[in-house]
C-alpha cells in the first residue's frame, strides 16, 4: 500500500487542522496510508480525536520544526530532525512512500524538494503550480506562482511542458491549451522575456499554445495552462484568493442588509453556494512543485482540514497517474534538456 507523507507540523493550524484533514482524506479514498511527520504526542493527541483505520496510519516522531522565521537553506541543513526534513528523506528512502504534503514555510519546501528530493532530468528550475477555478466548472493551471521570481525564456517553456504533462496525468487533459500570461494578447506585447518565450512556446511541438493571455484570461479564458514567471504568477494567484474572498464577503453582507434580501437569498441559496464553492480555491488543493523526482505538494500556510483534504488526495492522483513519468517523457520527446546559461 503506498503512502502519502504528511508534514504535520506544516502551517498556522498545526497539527490539528492537518491531521484532521488527512484523516478526512483517508475516508474518501481507500488503498493508501498516511504517515504523519512531527511531535509524535501532540499527532496522537488529534488522532484520538477522530475515528479512524488505525492501520492506514503510521507516526514518525521528529524533535524539531521549521518555521517561517527560519532561512530555509540554514533550516534544512541544521533542522535534520524536523517534520520537514524527515518526511522529505522517507519520501527519497521509502520505496512505498508516494508524495509528501506541506503546508509549511514554501522557502523551505522549495529548498527542500531540490537538496533533498532532487530534480527530474533534464529540468531547469521545478514549478509550483496550483488549479484555479475558471468559468468552465474546471481548473486553469498556472505555472509558476511563486518558486522562481526571475526566469529566462527557455525556463517558461518548460514550465509549459511540465504544466501540460500535469494536466494530462492528473487531469484527463487530452490537449492542454497554453497561454502565456503578460499585458496584452497580441504576439509583440511584454517584455524581451515574454516575447522570446512566446516564440519558444509557438515552436514548440509538444504543447498547444494558444498564444498570449492577460490576467483575465485565467479564470474567464479557454486555456487549461497559464505558463508565468514566478513573481508575475504569485500576484496573479493572490489576487485571484482576494477576488473570492471579496466576493464571498460582498455576498453575504448584501444579504444581511434587511428582510427582502434575506428572502432572496433563501430564493437563490443553491446558486449562491455554487458560486462560493467554486470561487473556494482551498478545495481544489495545493500547489504541486512540477520537475522533482517525486510528488511534492505545497499547500496553503493557512489551510484548515477542508483544503489539507485535497491535498493529500491530489497528492495521491498524481503518483497513481504517474506525473512524474509523464514530465520525464515530455521533456525527452521534445528534447528540452537545455544548458542552464
């Protein structure tokens, strides 16, 4: 039985929030276990909590944790005995150990899966990529949103490579459709970096490129792939969680405001949670940082047991469709193994 690894002592709701959502997770899903990494009594503690199969459940107990305040490098070469840490080595080690899941300090996840997991052959810099809810009822998956700040052209060709390679394995994606995100759709528009990645893109046989999208075009577009560098991406998924929140917080508030808008809301309840689930992007998990040797999902500093969930089941979706196999088959076909100059 494989094992989705879970850094327990990850984010601002550990471990209560993480283990019940892992635990959550274990119900939806058969045929996997949880091994949970961090201060074996404080895991146990929750664990009694919830019912469970206690059989689908192992605890690794570790005496130290990584924080935000730590300098992720520093952290993960001293904290050897943290959550982090150890559950990044079993998941390198254990032959049965799937994906890990984080919902700690990104620095140190990033730092992490590169030092300690390792990067596919042939892969420039790994990726972060999330799903964002878009009109379609799907997700559009946009790479990279925060793990490598300045890019080169050929670095944001393969963001789209891997990007497309997850949509298929994970997604049932037959034919991704790529758009690169900068300030105008037209060919010419953005910077030397943009434009130079867009012809890379173009020529590119492996993907299907639509050609150039604005910010918009994430949610309200056609594409399945939004390929950015990592400092415009981070933006653009911020301000996507801002718009949901805002909207959410618009809604209810207009709905308080008196008797007739208390009635109508009761008219359009149904609508209105579909509005709210869909605009929820906890729910579709974390970020998957695309390009490692094995599957490593970033989620949310914030997350609560309801995004953990996803996580740990996208986690899980990823191994089964053998992600990792498929980047390393995209990037061999299409000979992307280029010198990092």
């Amino acid at each position: 039985m494989v094992k989705i690894v879970v850094d327990a002592m990850g984010g601002d709701n550990a471990p209560e929030e993480i283990v019940k959502g892992a635990l959550l997770a274990l119900r939806e899903r058969e045929h996997f276990s949880v091994l949970f990494t961090g201060d074996e009594a404080r895991i146990r503690a929750e664990l009694a909590k919830t019912p469970h199969d206690s059989s689908r459940v192992e605890v690794r107990h570790c005496t130290e944790e990584i924080t935000n305040d730590d300098v992720p490098t520093h952290a993960i070469r001293s904290k050897r005995d943290s959550s982090l840490v150890v559950g990044m080595t079993l998941l390198k080690e254990d032959p049965e150990a799937a994906a890990f899941v984080s919902a700690g300090s990104t620095g140190a996840v990033l730092t992490g899966g590169i030092m300690l997991i390792g990067r596919i052959k042939g892969v420039l810099r790994p990726a972060l990529c999330p799903g964002i809810p878009n009109v379609r009822g799907s997700r559009t998956l946009l790479c990279d949103c925060g793990a490598n700040a300045e890019c080169k052209p050929q670095y944001l060709e393969q963001f789209a490579v891997m990007a497309s390679a997850y949509g298929k394995a994970a997604f049932h994606m037959e034919h991704p459709r790529v758009g690169l995100l900068t300030n105008g759709t037209e060919e010419h528009k953005g910077d030397t970096l943009h434009q130079e990645a867009h012809q890379l893109l173009k020529a590119n046989p492996n993907i299907e490129f639509a050609g150039n999208i604005e910010g918009r075009d994430i949610m309200f577009g056609d594409v399945d792939v939004a390929v950015a560098d990592g400092f415009s991406g981070n933006i653009a998924l911020k301000s996507v969680e801002g718009c949901g929140k805002t909207v959410s917080a618009i809604l209810k508030r207009e709905f308080k405001k008196n008797l007739a808008s208390k009635l109508a809301y009761l008219c359009a309840r149904k609508q209105i949670k579909g509005l709210a689930n869909m605009l929820d992007y906890a729910k579709l998990g974390g970020s998957v940082f695309l390009g490692l040797k094995k599957v490593v999902v970033k989620s949310h500093g914030s997350s609560k047991a309801n995004a953990i969930c996803p996580s740990v089941i996208q986690a899980l979706d990823a191994y089964n469709n053998r992600l990792v196999e498929t980047i390393e088959e995209m990037l061999t076909s299409g000979a992307l193994e280029k010198q990092d100059a």
